[in-house]
C-alpha cells in the first residue's frame, strides 16, 4: 500500500473513492467494476473507516496493494484522537465504536495518511487529490460555493496543477472555477442525492461521474452482522433513506462562507 507515490510517469487512469466511512457492501461493489479493476490507480479522498466496519474496510483496501493512494479524511483524523484519548466526542454517534474496534497498526496508519496529494496524470497533468480544500480537511466547498471563495481554496495550488479532486460533501459534481477544473467524486458509503456507491473515473482526459448499484438488502444484513450498536438505524439513514441533496447544500451552504460579501 502507499500513501504518497514518488515522482515517476503519468498514470493512464485513475478511480477516485471518496467518504467510504466504513460501508464494505458498497466499497465491494464499486470495487467489483471492471473499470475500477482495469483502472491503473485507485485514489481515495478520506473518511475511510468511521463507520459500521471499519476494520474489515481498511484491510480490504491496504489488500489492493501499490494501486491505492489512501488520503487523511477529517474523519480518519477523529478516529486517531479518539483511540488515543485527545478527546471523547467528536460529534458523530458512531465514531468511538468505530475507533474502539480498530487495531493498533490501523490507528497507525490513518495517523499516517498524508494530505494533500498530487499525482501526474495523463490528459491532465498534475492533480491535487484532498478531502476537503487543499490546506484543511474540514472546511466546506460546494458546486454553488460563490467565486470568490473558489479563489481562496485555489490560491496555494501550484501554476501548473489545473485540477483539484476533493470529496467531504458526499455530492459529486464537476465545475470550472477560475480555469480549474474541480472534481468531487461524492460519497461511497454516504451519499447525499442519490442512492448507490457514488466514484469518479479520470481517464483520457476526461472526468466520469459513475454510481454503482448494489443489494441492498444483503448490504444491511452485513451491516447489521458487524455488531454495531447503530448498525440499523445507520442502514436505514444510509441504504434506505438517502439524503436529499438540495437539504444538505442548506445545511452545509453557510459553512463555505456564503453569507459573506460576494
């Protein structure tokens, strides 16, 4: 496994996971696509494993090797203070059961995680990879953050990085903000707006949004089997009852500043 590959050739492709929060039915899935298979990088953006299965969600993904460039996540930041004791809340239910199942070398690694990261990639030259902004893995940009905000996120990139991959928001989208292209592949195992295990493709030059579909029914069954203590009412937010996306651009809306003059 690495989490920040040294300068070498431009990769042909890559697949971005982002905001896994340890659903493995859902990772599996997407896991399973042919062009996530025959992708020659697999990306993931943060909030690996706070979730109904954490453990069982970073042993899949350390198995893939070489091919995974694991990024910190806020919440994989969370999970780390947890099990160290720096704090006891940090305002996600499921968090301290998560942390409390994960074993010494896998609180070591999510410590480890780097942030951000860029990669050359064919078609598009270097590309920065983070959870949230460039420089902070918490703060909120969204497709309708205003342009001057865009312009704060993107100051500190490089001239020569003109797109920007970032997850967080568990909404994908696509937009062009001063010249750059902006990336948010949504969520894997939280998704806001539709159903589905939500990723992203970066290939010939060219940015796919993907979903994948999976069984729902056998995704709780695992869920539930894992023993968390939230295990239903987590599979029922999650699987059954999928945020609408417009709710959650007005909740998350004022923490990009929006309010602010444009």
């Amino acid at each position: 496994m690495i989490s920040a590959p040294a300068a070498r050739r431009p990769v042909r492709s890559v697949a971005v996971l982002s905001d896994v929060h340890g659903m493995l039915p859902a990772l599996d899935a997407v896991l399973a696509e042919p062009l996530v298979q025959d992708a020659e990088q697999v990306v993931v953006t943060g909030d690996l494993a706070a979730g109904p299965m954490p453990v069982q969600t970073l042993d899949r993904l350390v198995g893939l090797g070489d091919r995974v460039v694991l990024i910190r996540g806020n919440a994989d930041r969370e999970l780390v203070s947890l099990t160290r004791g720096e704090v006891d809340d940090v305002g996600d239910p499921m968090a301290p059961w998560a942390a409390a199942q994960l074993r010494p070398d896998q609180v070591d690694l999510l410590a480890s995680l780097p942030y951000p990261v860029t990669l050359s990639i064919e078609g598009f030259g270097p590309v920065m990879f983070c959870h949230a902004v460039p420089d902070d893995d918490e703060q909120v940009v969204l497709v309708d953050t205003r342009l001057s905000r865009w312009a704060e996120v993107l100051a500190t990139l490089p001239d020569d990085v003109t797109t920007l991959v970032c997850g967080h928001t568990h909404m994908p989208f696509v937009r062009l903000a001063h010249r750059r292209l902006i990336v948010n592949p949504g969520s894997v195992g939280m998704p806001y707006g539709r159903p589905g295990a939500h990723w992203a493709l970066l290939a010939d030059g060219a940015v796919t949004l993907r979903r994948t579909m999976f069984d729902v029914t056998a995704a709780r069954a695992e869920i539930v089997a894992a023993a968390s203590p939230l295990a239903h009412e987590w599979a029922r937010e999650y699987l059954d009852n999928v945020a609408d996306d417009a709710d959650a651009i007005e909740v998350f809306g004022p923490r990009d500043g929006r309010a602010a003059p444009k």
